[in-house]
C-alpha cells in the first residue's frame, strides 16, 4: 500500500512539473540580430519567417552577435554567439563557418542561414512553437565536402594567389584624370606561419585647364612588399617586413626596408574576434635613394628606426571599439620622430541611440624625404608630391536614433532595383 502511495505521488509531482513547463512555455522568439560585419537582413527575414525581429537588443529574449575575420585563403571565418535573455537566460551558444575566397554571396548568406537555425534550435524547444518542428537530414550523397585542414589534402599546401588589374577614367573639359594599377599577390597562412608576398604598381595622370593654361603632371609608384610571422606561443609572435618602394610623390628613386618585429597579445589569439589588445616593437635599417635632393641635403642615406605601437578592438554586444597609438623615430638623430593616434567606436547609448566617431592625428617629425626648395601654387593645390608638414588628421562622427515599431518581419523589395546602383554626379 505504501508503494502504491509513493508511485502515486511521484506521478502527481511529474505532471504537475511538466503542467508548469508547458504553460511557462514563451509564445514566440524575440530575436535581435547584431551585425558586426555584413549581413543580408532581408534575406534572413525570408528564410527564417518563424521568429520576431526586433529592432531594440532590450527587447530581445534571444541576442545574435555576428563577427567575422580574413582567413589565410583570403576568405572569411564568421561566429555568430547566441545570447538567451529573459526566460532563456543562461543559454548561450557559438557557431562558425567559413566562407572561402572564391564562395559568392548567395553561397555566404545561405550558409549563414542555416547556422543561424541551427543556433536557435534550443530556444524554439521551449516555446510554443516547438510542436510545429519538423526535423529532417540530408542525405549522405549530398553532403558538403568539408575544407582541407592539412597540407597532405590541399594540392596548393595552402598557398593563395591573386592578380589583379584595374583602371579609372574620368574628366570633362577642364579636367581629367587617369589611373592605371595592376599587382600580384601570394600568402599562406597556417597555425605556426604566416607569409605574403605582393607586388603592385600604379600609374595615374592628371591634366587642370586646357590650351595655354593646361597644366599636366604624371604620379608612379611601384612597389613589394613581405610580411612573415611565427607563432611562438597562443600570445606570443615575431617576424618582420621587408619592402621596397618607388614613388613619384614621395620622391622615391629607391626605397628599402627590413623590420624585424615581435608582437604579444594580452588576451589569447583564438579570442580575436571579441577582443584583442596587442603591443608590437619593430627595428631594423631603411635605405632612401631621392630623386630629387631633400631639404636635409640628402641624396641618399641609410638610417635605422624602431617603433612601438599598441593596437586594442572589442566587439560586444553594445557595439564595438578600436583604436590604435603609435610612437617611432630615426637613431640617427631622436628629434626625427612620430607619434599617431588613431580609433573608432560604435556604441549603443542608450534604447535606439548610437553614436560612431571615427579619427586619426599623427604628430610627424620624421619626413626625411621631402623635396628641397620653394613649394609651387601647382604643388600645394595639386597635391601632385608630399609636401612638408608637422603635423596630419581626419575625424569623423555620427549620431543615429531608430524609434517606431519594435517587430516588422515584412520584406518588401518593391522599387529597389534589383540590387543594382548607379552614381549621378
């Protein structure tokens, strides 16, 4: 009798549990998508109908974080962190994907999509939606191929390559312009190393005026550069540069540098995509041939030069910030130095209130190439070559407010064009 008495009450505690689950069921998802590098929002919309988007992340009972990173195929790595709030608070999540170099965008967005569902899966098991689910899977012939992860299975041993070539064209009467530019390039990137290679000349004319007032001048700059980098440890790296340059306006016959450089990051380099705050140290010889004498008295020299620099960036869900501080100089003589400042920031304030600000200043003390002799009216309004200056800035703000309806899930893509732009002057 007694056992009959326990089994009784074990099963009135089991339904009264599940009674409770099932009426502490959320009706519908509130989803709050925060792109931190491009998304297709329409075509999400589309393809994953049964969810509320929100315009407020307060609104939210689920936050999705997307960010996204250059992999060594010139590709994209993109995360997207699931964030339950609410009665889901306490689930969160983490997809990834890949984008390859060569994937178009209706290959990324699809892909997106599906990691997307994918993450939402646990949230929707606890609403009452979950009863309409229908779960499914591919079949093994149709399956992806997963991408190569070692050298045995990729035939190019990781190694990408990219030739490009490019022209502008522009004018009228009393102006024109012309630009030619073409480059090779080649990196690989694995774990323990990363190399590229690039090789990239420019040719660009200008011509002011007609007739006896046409004045022309012709700008070219070639240029090769190399970047390679070990990884020592998950926070510790070092390589260097080599480069070499030729440039009209910057009064290069020849240049040539080789940087060594050791970089350490605070936090881990797999935790890059959320933050990131590394300090790197450069030295190394730079050897200058002018083309014309500069106001140093210099038609050639060879001078040493270190630089320290501190780069931070966080991506979070109340937006995301980065900036960077830089300080360098000449051995040869300390005054010859620069400091630089630069950093962005795009923060949510307050419900619906964000506010970017965007800005460089560099205090330069270190111009040893500049030209010898009086600056003309053509130089200074043409900008045609550098011109001496203690000093070099940008800054640029913006304020957006976002009020109205909180959930609109309509996509109508009536009058846009297809997609297509054009540009009116």
């Amino acid at each position: 009798m007694k056992t009959i008495f326990h089994l009784l009450l074990a099963l009135l505690c089991v339904s009264t549990s599940f009674a409770q689950t099932t009426a502490d069921k959320v009706e519908n998802l509130r989803v709050f998508i925060d792109c931190q590098t491009y998304c297709d929002r329409d075509y999400i919309r589309r393809e994953i109908p049964f969810v509320d988007y929100v315009n407020d992340r307060f609104q939210a009972n689920v936050y999705i974080l997307i960010t996204a990173q250059t992999t060594g195929s010139g590709g994209r790595e993109y995360k997207l962190q699931f964030e339950g709030r609410e009665a889901f608070s306490g689930m969160n999540d983490v997809k990834a994907y890949i984008r390859e170099a060569t994937a178009t965008d209706d290959e990324d967005r699809k892909e997106a999509v599906e990691k997307i569902r994918l993450g939402l899966i646990p949230y929707i098991l606890k609403t009452e939606k979950a009863k309409d689910m229908v779960i499914s899977f591919k079949d093994a012939d149709s399956q992806a191929t997963e991408i190569a992860t070692t050298p045995e299975e990729d035939p190019w041993n990781f190694w990408v390559f990219n030739l490009n070539m490019n022209g502008y064209f522009s004018g009228d009467r009393n102006y024109s312009n012309s630009s030619l530019s073409g480059g090779v390039s080649a990196g690989r990137v694995t774990e323990k190393l990363k190399t590229s290679f690039s090789l990239h000349a420019n040719k660009n004319k200008n011509r002011f005026g007609e007739g006896d007032e046409e004045f022309t001048y012709t700008n070219e700059r070639y240029g090769f550069s190399n970047t390679t980098v070990w990884s020592l440890t998950s926070h510790l790296s070092a390589g260097g540069y080599v480069s070499a340059q030729k440039s009209d306006y910057s009064n290069y016959d020849l240049s040539l540098a080789v940087t060594p450089a050791v970089e350490y990051n605070f936090v881990p380099y797999s935790e890059s995509n959320n933050r990131y705050i590394g300090l790197m140290y450069r030295v190394g010889p730079q050897y200058f041939n002018y083309i014309e004498e500069t106001i140093f008295s210099q038609t050639e020299e060879l001078r040493f030069q270190e630089s320290l620099s501190l780069d931070v960036s966080f991506n979070q869900k109340w937006g995301r910030v980065s900036g960077s501080t830089s300080f360098s100089h000449y051995f040869h003589d300390f005054s010859k130095k620069r400091l630089s400042f630069s950093g962005y920031g795009e923060v949510r304030l307050v419900k619906g209130l964000t506010l970017n600000v965007g800005g460089y200043y560099a205090i330069q003390r270190d111009q040893l190439n500049i030209i010898k002799g009086a600056v003309s009216d053509q130089d200074l309004l043409t900008r045609r070559r550098q011109l001496d200056s203690n000093y070099d800035f940008y800054f640029n703000f913006g304020v957006r407010y976002r009020f109205g309806s909180l959930f609109n899930n309509v996509v109508n893509p009536r009058f846009d064009g297809g997609g297509g732009m054009m540009f009116y002057n």
